[in-house]
C-alpha cells in the first residue's frame, strides 16, 4: 500500500447529528478513514455537542454552539477551509464512504494534474440498505458493498457528498458559496463555478461512492429559502468569467 501523504491532505468534516443513525454513520467513517493516518478536522455546529468522544490524536474536535434550525454547510466549510492550512483539503460527508486508493488518485488529479477539485469516485453514487450499513458498520469490508448489485441513483455524474480541492486554488475561485443556506443544489454550483472560471475538474477513473442509510428528516428551510437558493445557483450558471469573478469579489468572509 503506497504511504498516504500525511503533510499533503487533511480532511473536514462539518457535521451535524440530527439522528442516532447519523452519529453511528460518523463513527463508521471515522473507523474506515483512520487507517489512511490522513488528519481529520471535525466541526461540529449546534445547540449542544454529541460528537466530542471523536477527539484522538488524528482527530481534531471542534464545536461552535449554533441554535440555528438550519445547518449552513457552505459557511462552516469556508470556516474549516480557512482554520485547516493544508494544501489539499478533503470536505467529507458523515456518510460516505470510497475505496482508500480513490482518495489517493484524487489527490494526486490534484497534486500532478492540476485540478482545483477532484472527486474521489467516478460518479457512480450508490445510496446503502439499512442492513448493509449496519454489516459494514459492524465489520468495515469494502468487498461487501463492492459485491452489491445496485446502480448508481444519478443519470448524471454525482459531485456531493466529499470532494477534494487545492485549498488556495479553491478560495481563489471564492470557496464556499454562503448564499446557499441549509440544502440546496450548492454542489452543482460548485462545480460549475470552477468550470466557468476555468479551473479543472475531475473524478477518478474507477470506483463508486457509497452513501451509509439514515432515515430523511424534512428540511428546515422555508420555500421562499428554497426558491431563492435555486435563484442563486441559475444566477452562478448564467454569468461570464468576468462578470462571475466580479460577483465573487462582492463575497465577504
């Protein structure tokens, strides 16, 4: 196994636990990430801590006391961005998980290839049953969710759920789009911001991601929220290079 590169890539992981099946599927990526010996920043943001136990010598805790009902991902991911100096950033998802080699070869679309984000997996985004996520919770086996004979549950390819960027390329592009607030289609924005601006992207050649089950719990955003988010991301996607680094220009962190 070829030796992960320790001062290269950290890893975040903005969470919020709003379900026991949530804090188990943390604890399982957790388990499966560790053995790469990558650093893991967790940030956690609510009313009060559930995740503070996730602290280790590898694991830097961190928890802002946020009473918010909706969780705004993009603002604490550009917190992260700015509080982890490392050159390559990996923005990670509780509930994903890939094979160690993708994450190597995303690193290296990064590090060899130019990319200002990489994602590692090939854009096949296979949604886990309730009983295979606890299976690998139990006994963490990729060959498991390998062997399983689902399809992706996206036509296009899926740019969510953990990606890669060379963090000063990233925030030169504006980072984190703050303006969507809760979920959103932020994760297409993201993707075609760096597209117009010119940047390079790229998913790996081979090798799914697999997303670990948790029940659906409805959405705290109002539908004038949601409606204006979707305005945002139509805004992003119609504007020019010059008139799309203008815009971000107008961003204050």
């Amino acid at each position: 196994m070829t030796t992960p590169l320790k001062n290269t890539l950290s890893i975040v992981m903005p969470i919020r636990i709003d379900c026991p099946d949530r804090l188990r599927n943390l604890q399982t990526t957790l388990k499966w990430l560790k053995p790469t010996k990558y650093s893991i920043t967790i940030l956690e943001a609510d009313k009060e801590s559930h995740a503070s136990f996730c602290k280790d010598e590898n694991v830097e805790y961190i928890f802002i006391k946020d009473e918010s009902p909706v969780f705004h991902r993009t603002h604490y991911i550009n917190t992260l961005l700015f509080h982890n100096k490392s050159q390559i950033t990996a923005v990670w998802d509780t509930d994903i998980i890939v094979d160690h080699e993708q994450i190597r070869e995303a690193v290296n679309n990064i590090s060899t290839q130019g990319c200002t984000i990489a994602y590692p997996y090939n854009g096949d985004y296979i949604l886990l049953p309730q009983e295979t996520t606890l299976q690998f919770a139990d006994q963490p086996d990729l060959q498991l969710l390998k062997n399983l004979k689902l399809s992706s549950v996206f036509a296009r390819p899926f740019c969510g759920g953990a990606f890669l960027v060379n963090r000063e390329r990233y925030l030169s592009i504006g980072g984190e789009n703050e303006h969507f607030y809760g979920w959103g289609p932020e994760d297409a924005e993201r993707l075609r911001r760096a597209q117009i601006m010119g940047h390079k992207v790229k998913w790996t050649n081979t090798g799914a991601a697999y997303h670990l089950f948790h029940p659906r719990n409805a959405n705290s955003e109002s539908i004038e929220a949601l409606k204006e988010m979707r305005a945002e991301f139509v805004k992003i996607c119609s504007l020019t290079h010059e008139k799309l680094n203008e815009y971000i220009q107008t961003w204050r962190r």
